[in-house]
C-alpha cells in the first residue's frame, strides 16, 4: 500500500480545483437503477470510493460508459436485482444505498451488511425504517438485508427520530417509485440530500422541500432519462482551507463557494483565517497568528463532522486550549492517538477532546484507519518539523482526488511511494 511522505514547514500558495462531492455523487449513481433510461453525470470526483460503486452496480447489470475522468453515462435498461459480491459491497458503507432503488424498481432485494470507515457502530435501522414505512418487509440475517415489496411499494409516512443523509437518501429514492405520497419527517438537510433530490427531478421524480426538514414525493410510475451536474465537494474545500490556515498560506479554492461551507467558514474565521469569494471561488488566507475556539460536530448547516479531524489538526498548533465535541459519531476520534506521535497535545473524555496547543509538531511515522482521519495527519504533516510518513493512503484515495498532487502545486514537499 502506499503511503505519503511529507516535510513540513512550507507555506502553501497557489490555486485547487475543487471536484464534484464524493458523498452526492455515491447516491445518483446508485439512483440510476431506477429507471431504464440513461442518467449522465458530469463533474464526478475520480475517487475510489465512486470506483466502487461503479463497480457494485455494473454487477446489478448498469451499462457504466466512462466519457472522461469525470463524466459517466448510466443505463439500467438490462439490470436485475441478482446480489453483488460481497468483495465489492464490503469497501464501503454507501453500498448500502442500492437497496431503495432495487426494492422501489423489482420489488425485492438481497444487500449483505455494508462495510466503511471504523468511525462509529453506524447502524442501518433508519434505512430500513423507511423501507418497512413504504410497505416493504424487510429481514436481516446472517449479515444480509432482505427488502420485498412484491406488489411494488406505496406512499407512507417516514419520520425518522434523528436526522440520518443516507437513510434520507433512501427514504427518497424508494419514494419516487411508491404509488401515492410519502413524507420525509426530520430528514436530513445536507446538501448532498438537496443534489440527489434535484437529479431525481431531472429524471422525472417529483419532489418537494429537499434541504429541509420535511420532504414531500409524489410517486411516478417510471423515471425517464436526464443529466446532472453533481455539486462541489464541501469537505475537500475545507480540507483545502485547513491546509492554507495550517500553513500560515493562502489558497484559491476554484469551483466552490463560502456558503457550501456553512459553519465551517465561520469558525475558520474565528479562528484567525480569512475567507473571501473570488469570481472562481473562494479565497482562504491565514494573515496572522491563530486563535484557539471550541467546536461541535452537528447534522448540517452546523460544523461537518467530516472536517472535525482535519480542524483538529489545525487547533494542535493554536496558542490555548480548544475543545472539540462529536455528536455525531461517538467513536470518531481515530486520528487523535496518531496526532499524539506528531507531538499533539489532546486528552479524550468521551465524545470531547481537549486540545492544548503546542509550539511545534514533530514529524514521525503515522496511520489511520478512516479518510478524514488520515487527511488530518496529512495537514499536520504540513507543519511538522521534519518528515511525516502517512501510511495506508489508500483511505486517502478512496475520497480526495490527486491530494498528494494538488498539494505539490502549492508548494508542499510531498511524496508518494510504494509498499
Ligand atoms: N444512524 C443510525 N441508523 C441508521 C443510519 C444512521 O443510527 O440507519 C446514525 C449514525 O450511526 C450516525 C448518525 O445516524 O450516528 C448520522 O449518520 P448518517 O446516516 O447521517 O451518515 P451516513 O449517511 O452513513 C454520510 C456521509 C458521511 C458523513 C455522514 C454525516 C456518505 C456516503 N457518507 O454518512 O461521510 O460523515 O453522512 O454527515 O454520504 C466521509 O465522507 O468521510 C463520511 C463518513
């Protein structure tokens, strides 16, 4: 497996593209079982992670037709609900998200228990939920999830008790194809929610208040063809942020905007960095010293929990303390004990860690076991005295597209190697 080399100290300037969102993109290509028209999808992230999921609905018999690194045109005319390998269906807990649309388009559907990042239990109860809510008969056994609707499914009433994207996801796209109205109650409202909603209205769905708490679907009898383009990566641009405030650098983040980072924005702001819209994008700038905040994770528009650990990294270096609090997954603290080998600061009490700022990192041999945990230890790396050595990028890789590459450009002293 490969892993990152970096020395740290050099300040980053220069200008990222930022790519479509890996966590909208998982969801439209797993909506194009739906129907039996083609769906295109134009500014898809080259991640592993969208490599397997195209993989995973090629074996459900989806026509994948690659017209460049980010574009792909889909056509489930000839696919069936047969199970998918579980080699495939292990990498990843978006797997799971083929299961609405198998259930809403043949009636039935055998998906075995999704695998992913360690970051917590993540059940799968609020997915099924909404498939029991819309008629279905769903079993778990011996590691397998069987949905059955054999007279199709109808509208229902799903209230979810906390907000979950992936089970609104699939709320949503087994919804489109139900008979009658369904509502979503407490859905989530991350914009990746609102991106699938506006594919499936491209294809014909018909959908209402997506991006809020309550959405209303009108069910279709079949969807048609359509394209969409899918929106820009939040959490790569707050990536790409953390690494000019860490350096002390300044970045052009093209094909994004301040708003996408929702309260992210504001506690780089608070924390000493400066953000501003450019007629590309978005300007993120550390003019100064750094400043110590507190943070907590929340469902959006509140602080992603995707960009906890990388903000982590960036406290490790501030002038005081910083508490940081996860309320969305409790165990999503991976990169705390690999931060500690870089000379961190941060003791954890439950879902909170409390982070006292040290003059200086120190480079050493590091590894994570999810992908924003090892983005993280990449972004202190930055900044460490010395060399850094992130093993196992392959986490990297499964959802940042070039990250080594794009870096390099900005003046980071990174390299890549083998085994
Ligand atoms: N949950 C349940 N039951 C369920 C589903 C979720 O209890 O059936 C719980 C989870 O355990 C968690 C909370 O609900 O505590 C929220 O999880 P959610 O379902 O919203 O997460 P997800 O759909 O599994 C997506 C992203 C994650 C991101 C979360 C939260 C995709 C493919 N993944 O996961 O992205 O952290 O939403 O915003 O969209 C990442 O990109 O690194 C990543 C992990």
């Amino acid at each position: 497996m490969d892993r990152l080399i970096i020395r740290g100290g050099r300040r980053l300037e220069g200008t990222v593209q930022v790519r479509g969102a890996k966590n909208a993109a998982l969801p439209q290509i797993a909506a194009s079982l739906l129907g039996a028209a083609p769906i295109t999808l134009n500014n898809l992230p080259d991640v592993a992670d969208v490599g397997t999921m195209l993989t995973l609905i090629g074996q459900y018999g989806v026509q994948v037709d690659r017209s460049g690194p980010s574009s792909v045109t889909l056509n489930a005319a000839n696919a069936s609900n047969a199970e998918a390998a579980y080699d495939v269906v292990r990498r990843m807990r978006a797997t799971l998200l083929v299961l609405g649309p198998l259930v809403a388009r043949f009636g039935a559907a055998r998906v075995s228990m999704p695998g992913g990042c360690a970051i917590g239990a993540r059940p799968v109860d609020l997915h099924l939920k909404a498939l029991t809510a819309l008629g279905a008969t769903v079993d778990l056994e011996a590691g397998y999830i069987t949905a059955k609707a054999s007279q199709g499914l109808r509208g229902g009433r799903i209230l979810f008790p906390s907000p979950s994207v992936g089970a609104t996801e699939t709320a949503m796209m087994a919804a489109v194809l139900a008979r009658g109205e369904s509502e979503i109650v407490n859905a989530a409202r991350e914009p990746e929610v609102r991106d699938l909603a506006q594919c499936l209205i491209a294809l014909g769905a018909r959908i209402e208040g997506a991006g809020t708490h309550q959405i209303r679907i009108q069910g279709v009898s079949q969807l048609q063809g359509g394209r969409q383009d899918i929106l820009p990566d939040r959490v790569e641009a707050g990536t790409y942020a953390v690494a000019a405030a860490i350096t002390g650098g300044q970045l052009e983040l093209t094909g994004t905007r301040l708003e996408h980072l929702a309260a992210v924005g504001e506690a780089l702001e608070r924390a000493g960095v400066r953000l501003w819209p450019t007629d590309r994008g978005l300007m993120v700038s550390r003019p100064g010293p750094l400043r110590s905040i507190d943070i907590v994770t929340e469902p959006y528009p509140g602080f992603s929990t995707d960009l906890q650990a990388q903000f982590m990294a960036l406290m490790t270096i501030a002038p005081d303390e910083s508490t940081i609090r996860e309320t969305v997954f409790e165990n999503r603290f991976m990169h705390v004990p690999e931060l500690a080998r870089l000379g961190a600061n941060i003791s954890l009490q439950g879902t909170s860690a409390l982070v006292r700022g040290v003059s200086a990192l120190k480079g050493a041999p590091v590894m994570a076991t999810d992908l924003r945990a090892s983005v993280s230890l990449v972004l202190a790396g930055l900044v460490a005295e010395g060399e850094t050595v992130v093993n196992r990028v392959y986490h990297l890789d499964r959802g940042y597209e070039a990250l080594d590459r794009k870096l390099i450009r900005c003046g980071a002293d990174i390299r890549r190697a083998a085994g």
